[in-house]
DNA sequence: TTAAACAATGGAGTATACTCCACTGTCAAG
DNA sequence: CTTGACAGTGGAGTATACTCCATTGTTTAA
C-alpha cells in the first residue's frame, strides 16, 4: 500500500511516517517501489506501526519503542523482559508523580501565604516572589 | 559586577545568563560597559536573576517567568494576581499527575496480566505488545 | 486538458531551555 | 613576555517528536 492509505490505517501523518523511516523505526527497501518509485508499504509495516502505536501509549520514547521493536525482532520480546521495562517505567512515572506532588504543595502553601501576606486590594508586589 | 561574579552568585551559568539576556528576560543598556566594553551588571540585574530562579522553582516556564516580571516590574504583581497564576499552575500540575497515575495503572495492569499470558521461560514474544 | 491530490526528496522550523563552539579581545599572574 | 582565564559576539547543537516548506514528478477526476 501507499504512504496515504498506510497513514489512513495507522493514524500516524504521512510526515510521522516519513520520519520514522528516518529515524530506523521502519524502513522499505530500494526493491518496495512500484514503477513509478513509489514506496510500497507492506502489512508487517503496517503491524509494526500499529505495535509502535501500543508502545507509545504505554509511555515509552521513540528511542525506547526501538529497543523494543529490537527484542521483536530476534524473538526476545518475552514477558520478563517487557515487564522489566515496564516496572522501569513505573518507577520512573512514580517519581515524576512525588515532584509534581512536592511542586504542587510549594504552590498550595505559596498562595496560602500569599492570601495573608499581603493586606486584600494592596498595590504592592507579592512579597512571595521576592529572593528568599 | 562582571558576568562571571553574576553567574556565583545566582547559581546560573553564564551561557545562562547571555541566554536569558537574548531572551530579552534581562537587559544591560550600552552605557552599561566598562571600557573594554566588558557589560556591567547592577545589582537590580542580580536581584532580578533571583527573582527569576524563584519564579523558576514554582514550575513556571521562561516566557510564564516574563509575564511575572512584567508584572513586578509595572508594580502590578499583586498577591491576586500571583495567586491566579500560582492555581492555574497547580491545575496544570493536577492534570498531569492524574494523566500519569493513568499511565502507571496502565502499565501495572499490563505488567500482571504479562504475568499470565505467557507460560514461565517461554520464548514466545510478549502479547502485549501485539496490536489491541 | 487542467487542476488538485498524492508521492518523493531534502531542508528547515517549532517548542523549551539551555549548552557548546569558534574566534577575537582583555586582563592578570607567573 | 607568555599563558591561561575571562569577557564579548555570533552561530549552531542537544534532546524529543514531530511539522512545515519548496520543489519535482505522478495520478486522478472533472
């Protein structure tokens, strides 16, 4: 199939598409063009970018979805290595969560203090940004 | 002061520094050189530089740190509006932890279901990652 | 036939926040 | 005097994931 319709099928823009194929995410061979040098896109490069899709959603980079689409290929893309990586994920999401929790708290307790740091309807600047 | 004093004393680099003069976050007025045409950094630039790796800590972004300062620097930057701000960030925050919180349950759910769908030390790549 | 859509390629831009490089000039210490 | 550190400027690179632009060629439908 076509670029288009290989874009059609797997939601990706023909652009998302064309820069996959240059970062190695997928490839077609000189020999996949039709006549008029078109690219042939096959189905296993039609799977393989619906299996990019899915590990995408769970959250990995592109560098990681390569990894992965790597295991695949040679057949070592168990359970145990998937869970590993997702486990690694997890922790890495976990932390994320805690500093996205401490920086939330930072600004709960700024504008707590800022509702009493300033008398209401003062012109002054808020002294919270000032150099602590 | 010169660059190399200003970047001791915030903390920032002085690439930094020329970056965030670029930016246009801070200036130094031609008149403001020695004459070797070294820029000669006040005291209102370091205590501005601070003020920005204050704003900096709470989460906001470069061009979110402007808008405060402009606000500062037209006296306007009163505990209402920096409390507005500060809980549209806290928004921001919220949403992205909830997104990763589904993201993580996401990978946990796959992460037990990856415990059963292959049989112990089996070669076989892992389901999850086929196409949903 | 014509115009628009589609395909290809190469190159550059977007957003964000720096960071590095190359080169020239100045300053300070050995 | 010499060398290394510091200062200046302009330009480009890094990371990440696209997205847009310009141009040329092909196909399709009116």
């Amino acid at each position: 199939m076509l670029i288009g319709e290989l874009s059609e099928k797997t939601g990706f823009t023909r652009d998302t598409i064309r820069f996959y194929e240059k970062q190695g995410l997928i490839s077609v061979g000189r020999k996949e063009r039709r006549e008029n040098n078109y690219k042939e896109y096959s189905s296993d490069t039609l799977k393989r970018l619906l299996t990019i899709k899915v590990i995408k959603s769970f959250g990995f980079t592109l560098n990681e979805t390569a990894e992965f689409l790597e295991l695949i290929e040679n057949n070592r893309a168990s359970c145990d290595n998937v869970a590993n990586k997702a486990e690694e994920k997890v922790k890495l999401i976990e932390a994320k969560i805690k500093e996205l929790q401490s920086l939330k708290e930072l600004l709960v307790d700024s504008v707590s203090q800022c509702q009493t740091c300033c008398s209401p309807g003062s012109s002054e600047n808020c002294a919270l940004l000032e150099v602590r």
